[in-house]
C-alpha cells in the first residue's frame, strides 16, 4: 500500500463527490499513479515552486503564447502549464484511440453525403432544418469532390470522464482545431523539468505529430500530382494560435504563408518566392472558410487568396479542413452523433454522447426552461466556450435573461445535463499547494486515403479556478502533459 | 427555328486613387445549355493582362483579371456569340394532383431545398399589402403564370429608384424597382408556396421595347414537377423564350452578381455597363 502521506500531498483535498483521476473512491493511488507519486514525493513543494516557474520561463522563452479575445482588450498569454501530468493506461487508451477514429470517420461520411446525396436526412435520421438552417453550410461545397474524399483531416475531439469513470465526448472540432503544438510542448517542458519521472514509465512519443500529419496529408494531394508542395497557410501573426501555425510548418519542413504571399492563376495556387513562383499542391489553412476567398466568400477579407475556391473547385489544389465543414461539428449535429456512426458504419459508438437536449424541439424546450439550473446551455455555432451558461452557477436575473434569450431563438441553444469532469492534482501558484481541478483531453485524429493517425498523448485541458468547468484556454484553462503509456 | 445572337458587353470601372493591384471576375458568360449554345467568346481589356477563364463557386464560367500594374481606369469589353434554340411548347397537364403530390413529397424538398429557402433578398416582409395568394384548384404553371402577371403589374418598372441593398420589404411598399427586384418577389412568392425557384441572370433581345436591354437582365426559373425548369420573366410579363440568354443562376442575386472585384485602392470608384445585344435570323 502506497503511503498516503506524502509530503507534497499531505494538504490535498479531496471531494468525494468528484471522480479523482489518481485517487480511486477509498483514497488509495491508483495503480498507474503509484511510481509517480512516490517520485514526485521525493521533492518538496519548495523545489515544485521552484521547477514550476522554471517551466512558466521556458514557454516564455519559445514564444509559446495565445491571445485571449476580451470585449476590452486582447492579451498575449503563456498557456498555463502543470507540472503533474495525466496517464492514460493502455486499456483506456485504445477505447479512446478506436473511439476517435470511428467518430472522424462517421463525420467525413456523414459531410459526403450532405453535399451530395442527402440520404441521412431522406431517410429520416437528421433533420433537414439543421442543415438548411446552418450559416456553416456551404451552397458551393455541393456536388464537389474533394481529393480522396477527405474531409476532415484534423479532428479534435474532446472528452471528458464523468464521475461514472466513464469517457463522454463533449464536442467534435473539424474547422481548424487547435492546440497540438501545446501536446509537444509540454512533453518538452516536463522533460526539461523532471527528466528522471520518464525512465520509470513506458510512455508513448508525441513528436512524430508533424511527420505524421504530413504523411496522411500527402495521400490526399490533388489528381495528377506527383511529389505535392504543402504550405500552412495562417491568418497572419495576431491569430491567437499563430504560435502554433509557425510552429507546425517549421516541423513538417513546409512553408508557412499568409494569403498575400499566394496567388491563383488559371486556377493553380502559386506561391510568390524569392525565385519565383512555386506551385502549391496542398494548404492546410487556419483560415476560417468565410475568409479563404474574397471572389467567393466574404468579400472584405484580406486573409485569403483571390481565386483559391475556383482551383479547390477544379480539383487542382487539396484544402484541409475542406470548407464547409463547419456543417458536422455544429452542438446540434453533435446530439444525433450516436445515429450517425450506426447509419454510416453499422457499428455501435465506442465512445458515449451527452444527452442533449434541443430548444429548437418544443416538448425538450419546455424541459429546459423549467431545469434550467441542472443544466448547461450551449449557443450551436459558438466556438472556445464563448457564450456557455451553466444553470447551477446564475442568478436568478441571469436565469431569466438566459430564458428569454433562448425562447426568443431556440434554434440556437441545446441544453446538456452538467457533467461532472473529472479531477486532477494541480498545482495551484496562489496557494502553493496541490489542488483537484477539472480536467477533460482533446484528441487529435488526422485522416488520410485509406489510413488514419490519433497522436497518442492528446491535449489535457485544466480549468483553473476552483469549481469551474470550462476548460479552453480562452476562458483560462491551463493545461498537463499527458502520458499514453505502452504497458503499465 | 433557331437565332443567332451577337453579345457586346462592355464595362469602365474608374477610380479615385490609383489603384495598386486589383482582381475582377465577371459572371456574364452564356452557358451553353440544351436550348443555347455559346459558340464563339473575344474578351478585351485596357490593361492588356490576360482574361482567364475559370468558374465560380456554383461551377459557372467566369473571367477574371489580376493586375499588379497601377491604373485609375479599367475599360472591360467582350462579345459572345450564342446560337438559341426555339423553346418548345411545353406539355402541361391539366390535372394537379400528382404535382401538387410530388412537390410536397421529401425527396423533392430536400433535393431542392437551395431554390425553396428563403435568402436576404427574397424575405417577404410581415406587411398588410396583400400579396399574390396561389389557388391551388389550378394547377402550377397556371399559378406561376398569374404569379408572373401579378408581380408584373404590382411593380412599375423604374430604374435608379432601388440598388442592390433593396430589401423586398421597400419593393412592396414603394412599388418600383427593376428587373432584379421583380424577379426577387416572383421567387419569394413561389418559394413560400413550396415552388423551387432559382434567380437567373442573362441577357435579354429586345426586339420590340421590352425592358431589359442595355443592361443585364434578371428573370426566375421555378421547377415544375415532371417537367422541369420553366423560365417565367415577371418583369415583362412573359415566358423565357428565344430572346432570353441565360449566363447563370443562383438563390437571388448575391449568387449571380455579374461583376465582383478585391481592389487594393483608397477612394471612390464609379462603374458603368453597356450591354448590346444584336440577332440575325437563321
């Protein structure tokens, strides 16, 4: 039996109500916790502090930072980042791993047939309103075919474990998901910090991310090309994750380029070069697809490329994400996900779906009004946590301005049962002390022809303020490195 | 009976402030079509850079220009040929019941569900003027034909009174407008009525003092089941037929604006169109 009472823990908290991922229900370490703890045990919260601003230096020091969107002003910030990282055991892991894939692959079928064919919805699984009703549907993405018929290639799912212990997915993201280069970083960080902790475990290697994601991506390049040209195309440098754009180009060994420094030309993308034009056979683009072609979108952007849409649409240049699918990851899509995978795959989820509830339903929208403080509701279309309302946490006059709001556009609400989200030692600056906080994992799955890639690690999210339970760093999440291990 | 038609468009953009690099792409190719064939295209412009001919994002043939050279004006000119065909006689059926049927059936709503929803331009207004009500006793194309007379004569026909940020609500208050506008109030109508309808743009042979000419020219093309699209003109109160050559279509005229263009200049602009359209019988 471990001894419980380590130094470093010997202040820790626990909330039986909350499903700790290293202590199980009796207080015991949990099996795969063990080696670390009493290691970690070995230090003294002075030497922790001390490691943990040495950490907070280096990500400084690389330039690792986000932007935070504000109604007064925009901050550059270091993304928080703990020192005592997440292990996933191998069991769990391949529950996650299968999990992922099978719900990528389902949404890239699911995105074909609703620019196509539109079975699902003829056949009565997914209503036709939330499609035709969806500002990321694209009329232009009908009838396209895009290389290979990809299109997701980058998935970033989001799970969380319930006090059940068991995993949920929270939401699928297939815009232009985010936050892989912090899976590296931190890895990298923590190595730096506390290098002796990884020769006691066998713990899977995220920096093949890169390599991979090239691979796959190169098995989708546009018919007729042979050796592809890949670029990553950003929104430019005050991007929030630009950080993580110039620093996925720079590990594949590909460009990076903002629109300006590309052009269309009897619809083939070149890119300007000091010796001259180079043509581009793939873009992995962090542009939002309103903003990728003047001619054919948002005609104010100045982010995109005059003419890119026409070269996509003749096939001579593969985009990932492909534009419009927006269309899949929307929270109302989200709630027939269990639907989507039998439809598609005939296979039963591996991985569970919050119950969800639909404003746009009558009988579900009374439901939610008269429990809507058991409740979190959740604006559709809203990316990075922005305007979520968690029922047990407003005031009454929240309560009913949140009611009128949601009967004024039910369409644009659906309403979840608030999951509990499992904890994490955290240490926490202010109190210098370790601290349960919610923590949920983003998974990154690339697709590619006939060959998929999860990167085994993922991004462990930590909301850092006590209680709350919105992890994205844009509401102040922090987050862990987190260790797949290969045996235990 | 077949018409051989000679297009001249012409274009002069000019602008206020030098401008330092500038894309255009036009929307005014005919296609070519089971009842019109583009046979011949010469494009021109002042800057002496190419024409490329590529597409849109609904798959119709465009003309775009890149210049990175400096200029204040821009002068556009290109002139098609088009054979068209005599459209024929459509066979209409006298009983509405299997129509009224299949447009209600799910595979047609969601097949067509782009033509049957409702855009910014083709929102009808919460108005007390009363608006054309279908009669369901008679069968569809009788319905869009009344339809198309009764936009005709509820709008009067005057130009420079509304411009592409007209909303229908306006239309219908005011009662004027141009082709553009007819044409966004026959397929607001329609649609509501479950009609899939979709804007057309093209050019218009104005033989004997329609409207239309000199500029480009709007009408709607609504589905009938078993039949297929029907071009209805409400601005002239007439079927497509041989005078009308179409370039595109689209949900309203955000998808068919012949003219779009990313200027990377300060200051005014002024554009002009001129739109010639010549036949010879053959």
């Amino acid at each position: 039996m471990t001894n419980i009472e380590n130094k470093i823990f010997s202040s820790y908290q626990k909330d039986a109500t909350l499903y700790d991922e290293i202590f199980d229900s009796e207080g015991q370490i949990k099996e795969v916790y063990q080696k670390l703890f009493s290691l970690y045990g070995e230090h003294s919260i002075k030497d922790y502090v001390n490691l943990n601003s040495k950490a907070k230096a280096s990500f400084f020091n690389q330039g690792i930072t986000f932007q935070v969107y504000g109604d007064k002003e925009t901050k550059e910030k270091i993304f928080p980042f703990d020192l005592f990282p997440r292990i996933i055991d191998p069991t769990e892991w391949d529950i996650i791993e299968k999990g992922s894939i099978q719900r990528s692959k389902a949404l890239n079928l699911f995105l074909w047939d609703v620019y196509h064919d539109k079975n699902i919805i003829k056949d009565g699984i997914v209503p036709m309103e939330l499609i035709s009703s969806s500002d990321n549907y694209l009329d232009q993405m009908q009838g396209l075919e895009p290389p290979e018929g990809i299109y997701n290639h980058i998935s970033g799912i989001d799970i969380i474990k319930h006090n059940d212990g068991k995993y949920y997915v929270l939401e699928d993201n297939i815009r232009c998901p985010s936050g892989v280069s912090y899976v590296i970083c931190n890895r990298t960080a923590l190595k730096r910090a506390l290098f002796g902790v990884f020769n006691h475990y066998q713990t899977y290697s995220v920096t093949n991310y890169a390599e991979n994601l090239l691979d796959l991506l190169e098995t989708v390049k546009p018919h007729g090309v042979d050796v592809p040209n890949t670029v990553v195309l950003t929104p430019g440098m005050y991007n929030s994750a630009f950080y993580e754009h110039s620093y996925l180009a720079k590990t594949m060994g590909v460009e990076l380029v903002e629109g300006r420094d590309l052009f269309v030309e009897n619809d083939f993308v070149y890119m300007k070069t000091i010796k001259g034009p180079e043509k581009v056979d793939i873009i992995y683009r962090r542009v939002d697809d309103q903003f990728i072609d003047p001619l054919e979108f948002n005609p104010d952007s100045v982010l995109g490329v005059p003419g890119l849409f026409a070269a996509y649409k003749k096939g001579n240049i593969t985009l990932a994400n492909a534009p419009g699918t927006g269309v899949a990851d929307d929270k109302a899509i989200y709630t027939y996900m269990p639907e989507i995978i039998k439809y598609y795959l005939k296979e039963e989820p591996i991985l569970n779906n919050v119950h969800t509830y639909h404003c746009s339903r009558p009988d579900e929208l009374e439901y939610v009004l008269k429990h809507i403080h058991e409740l979190v509701i959740k604006p559709v279309d809203e990316a990075g946590g922005y305007g979520i309302l968690i029922g047990n946490k407003l005031s009454d006059k929240e309560i009913e301005l949140a009611k009128n709001q949601i009967k004024a556009t039910p369409r644009k609400y659906v309403a979840q049962p608030i999951m509990s989200l499992s904890v994490h030692p955290t240490y926490i600056d202010d109190s210098e002390e370790f601290e349960q906080r919610h923590v949920d994992l983003r998974v990154f799955t690339v697709l590619g022809k006939n060959k998929e890639f999860v990167l085994k690690g993922g991004l462990t999210r930590v909301a850092l303020q006590k209680g709350n339970l919105i992890v994205n760093s844009s509401q102040g999440g922090g987050s862990k490195d987190t260790w797949v291990l290969k045996s235990i | 009976m077949s018409i051989e038609y000679t297009i001249n468009y012409s274009t002069t953009n000019t602008y206020e402030n030098i401008v330092k690099s500038a894309f255009w792409q036009f929307l005014i190719l005919p296609e070519s079509n089971k009842n019109q064939e583009l046979v011949n295209v010469k494009l021109n412009n002042s800057l002496n850079v190419a024409n490329e001919i590529s597409i849109n994002g609904y798959g119709f043939k465009t003309v775009r220009i890149h210049t990175k050279k400096e200029f204040t004006k821009l002068l556009f000119e290109a002139t098609f040929h088009v054979i068209k065909n005599d459209i024929n006689p459509y066979q209409f059926t006298e009983d509405n019941t299997e129509e009224i049927k299949l447009i209600n059936n799910i595979n047609y709503l969601i097949d067509f569900e782009s033509f049957l929803k409702c855009t910014t331009y083709t929102k009808l207004p919460k108005t007390d003027h009363k608006l054309f009500v279908f009669d369901w006793s008679k069968t569809i194309f009788q319905n869009l034909q009344n339809l198309n007379n009764w936009v005709y004569n509820f709008i009067y026909f005057k130009v420079n009174k509304t411009n592409i940020y007209t909303t229908l609500e306006e239309i219908i208050i005011n009662k004027h407008g141009v082709c553009q506008d007819f044409t966004h109030l026959f397929c607001a109508i329609a649609r509501k009525n479950k009609i899939a309808t979709r804007y057309t743009s093209g050019y218009l042979h104005q033989g004997n003092g329609y409207f239309g000419d000199s500029q480009m020219h709007a009408w709607a093309e609504a589905y009938i089941p078993k039949i297929g699209w029907v071009g209805f003109d409400p601005t002239n109160d007439l079927l497509a037929d041989i005078n009308h050559i179409k370039v595109c279509h689209g949900k309203d005229y955000q998808d068919c604006a012949p003219l779009k263009g990313v200027i990377y200049a300060t200051g005014k602009n002024k554009t002009s169109h001129t739109v010639q359209v010549l036949s010879q019988q053959q």
